[in-house]
C-alpha cells in the first residue's frame, strides 16, 4: 500500500459543506493499482463511502464507521477516445471535463462545468446542469468489485433516472467511464460553457461553503422557486442558512455543524409541504452517524 491512510481523519477537511465527523479510515490512493489492492485487502464486511470532491455530501457530526476512499488526485486520467468521445477516470473534476471535450471540438459537454464533483459522483447520481444530466452521454463504464476485479460494462446495465442510479449487484465503485459527445460543427460549445459558468456564478453562491443544488427538482417545477415563494429566502438555523442568492443552495458559516443543516434541510421541506402541498426530495446524500 503506497496511498495514504488516516486514522479518525474530521471529514468536515473533505466536505464543500466543511462539516462532519471523523471517518474511521479515510485513504486517499497513490493510483489505480493502489486503489484495486487496497479494497481486494478489506475485510468483506467492512463498508466503504467513497467520495471526490465531497459535494453532494452531507457527513453527520457523529462521523462514518468503516472506510472512506477518496478518488480525487489519484484517478485522473483523460484523454480523447474515438471520434467523439472521451475517457475519464472517476477521480476528473467535471469541470476538467467539460473544458477538455470543448478544447477537443465537442459540443454537449459543457453542462459538465456546472456540476461541483468528479466523473465518479457524477455517474453514481446521475448529476447534470443546464438542462444536461450524466447518464445521456455515457457510453460504457468501468466498474470495480469487492474481490478487486474490475470490468466495463454497457450502460445498458444500469437503470438510471433523474439524479437516480441503480447499480449492478456486486460491484462497489466506479473507475472510469467512457462518454460520448457530438462534433461543434457550429464553432459555438465554448462560447456556450463559458455563458453557462457566467450565470451560475452571478445566480449561485459560488465561493461559499455549500453542496450545490440542495434538493431535486419536482416534475414541472423548481425547488428554488417553491423555496423562495414561501418566504425562506435567507433563514438560518445556527450556521446554516439558506442562501439569498439562490434558495435552493444552503450555506455554512465557519463553526456550523452537520446538525444544523440537517435541521435546515428538514424546516424547509416542512414548510415547503404545508404551503404548497410538494415534498422536496434531497438532492444531497445524507451519510453518517448522528453525535
């Protein structure tokens, strides 16, 4: 074993959000190989959490028992595959992507630079922005099992929705994904991201601690139209606080605790659901143990 591992290591270091508890292991792989020896070692019980850049994730106070594998800085290959597609490890920051297949001529990537995470968050819920969602591009993925084998399947494998993936039985993470984009015949996919990234950083707190979009969109309808139309435009429950930028982002202050957005998180579907009669669904992945 070449990576490093850390014992108790605070997951609030880890998280966009900057709280949550320790993980009782938390390994971050010198490579790929590193990364298939390690898991092959680990006892059959043992459950891993593996996370990138850990958006989308919200770690409760109490922290995480087993492992926690973070992919970021280890699996990062990219590189062009075919006429119009590309190749990417899990650990690749979607941004990285989507400006990467914009250099390389591709249009339809660009929504990839409005998702906070790496290729392997993106393919375990389906991410997307703009109107893009991950799972429409894919055409093959690489999968790793416990035993440490590893195999690309089709996407026909997997059933996917919106922000919803069903995975294979047996298999324990993603490694790498092959995607598939279409030529920018109109010389205009770069132009498009960089209009894309222009408005989410005036209608988005971007550069606040934050998960992203907090909950899904209902069918027909915005979360933060719904959120805003109740009055909950800037409410705050110790130092969390629903954004006044954007009200389906919630932000942290310095010193928040997983607690408090936990609470949040559930006073505004509360209120949501009285006033409107929608539920909210999170978005975010809620893991962990409650201190």
């Amino acid at each position: 074993m070449s990576g490093q591992l850390l014992i108790n290591e605070p997951l609030s270091r880890h998280t966009s959000w900057r709280v949550g508890g320790p993980a009782d292991r938390y390994y971050e792989p010198a490579g790929r190989d590193d990364l298939v020896d390690f898991v092959r070692g680990l006892p059959q019980s043992e459950p891993i959490l593996w996370i990138g850049l850990g958006s989308n994730l919200l770690v409760r106070d109490g922290g995480v028992r087993g492992t926690v594998i973070a992919l970021h800085g280890a699996l990062e290959e990219l590189q062009r595959h075919g006429d119009a597609g590309i190749h990417a490890e899990a650990g690749v920051h979607c941004a990285r992507m989507a400006k990467y297949a914009t250099g390389e001529g591709l249009a339809g990537a660009g929504f990839f630079a409005g998702i906070p995470g790496t290729v392997g968050g993106a393919l375990a819920m389906n991410a997307g922005a703009h109107g893009g969602e991950t799972w429409n591009h894919v055409h093959e993925v690489e999968v790793l099992y416990r035993d440490g084998r590893s195999a690309w399947l089709p996407r026909s494998e997997f059933r996917y929705g919106y922000r919803h993936v069903e995975w294979p039985q047996g298999m324990v993470g993603f490694l790498a994904a092959r995607f598939g984009f279409t030529p920018d015949t109109t010389g205009t996919a770069a132009q498009d991201m960089k209009q894309w990234l222009a408005k989410r950083k005036a209608t988005q707190p971007v550069g606040k601690p934050s998960a992203g979009s907090t909950f899904r969109n209902p069918p027909g309808d915005h979360a933060a139209r719904l959120i805003e139309s109740c009055g909950l435009k800037g409410l705050r429950l110790g130092g969390a606080q629903v954004s006044e930028l954007h009200a389906n982002f919630i932000i942290t202050d310095e010193g928040a605790l997983a607690a408090d957005v936990e609470a949040l998180i559930a006073q505004v579907r509360g209120v949501v659901r009285e006033k409107t009669g929608i539920e909210l669904i999170p978005e975010v992945r809620v893991v962990g143990e409650v201190a």
